[in-house]
C-alpha cells in the first residue's frame, strides 16, 4: 500500500505543471516617498552600468538627496530631501530613461521599496 502511494505522488510529482500564468505586476506600498533613506530593489539590471546608469537618472530628480545603486544585491538606497516628496511614478519614468542610457536592451523595474529608519 505504502509502495503504491509512493510510486502515485512520484508520478504526480513528475508529471508536466500547468503553463504558468504572467507574472503579476507588483503592488507597491509607496505611491509618494516621503523624506527619509528608502532601500529600493531594482529588477533587470544586467551589470555595473546599469547601476550606474539607474544612479546617474535618480540622482537628477530634484527631490533626491542622495542615491547609491549596487548591481551585487540588485539594491538601491535613496534619500528623499526633508523638503520634498517623491511620487513612485516619478522613479519609474527616470528608469525607462536609464535603460535608453545603459544601452544594453535591459528593462528596468521596481520590485519593493523599504523604509530604512
């Protein structure tokens, strides 16, 4: 009994899954970032000059103090200055720019953003 039970979810377990549907899009907590560090995870990019390049376009928008953008971690860390706020869409126009800019037909995105205290 036990052997037939056995050989039936080996069976299951090897037989073709169901196509899987699209990915998601990804709901974000944040519409505006208010002033703070924010840690953001950036999906897409291929090497350092995409981060550089992702760095370069944050780093131009007015309400950004200061960004760091690391291709290892896939992570970017962004200060919002104490007199602005940033609108997350703002962010995601910049990184089809920063795309246009790396030249290496990546596509950027925004998978989460954090609040670092």
């Amino acid at each position: 009994m036990r052997l037939a039970l056995l050989l039936a979810l080996a069976a299951l377990a090897g037989s073709p899954a169901a196509p899987a549907a699209a990915e998601p899009a990804v709901r974000l907590a944040y519409t505006t970032l208010p002033a703070g560090r924010y840690e953001i995870a950036v999906k897409g990019m291929l090497c350092a000059v995409c981060a550089r390049a992702i760095r370069a376009q944050w780093a131009a928008l007015p309400a950004v103090e200061k960004v760091s953008v690391d291709y290892a971690t896939g992570k970017a860390v962004l200060t919002v200055r104490l007199d602005g706020s940033l609108p997350v869409d703002d962010l995601k126009k910049v990184l089809t720019k920063a795309e246009l800019v790396a030249n290496l037909r990546a596509r950027f995105s925004i998978a989460s953003i954090a609040y670092l205290p």
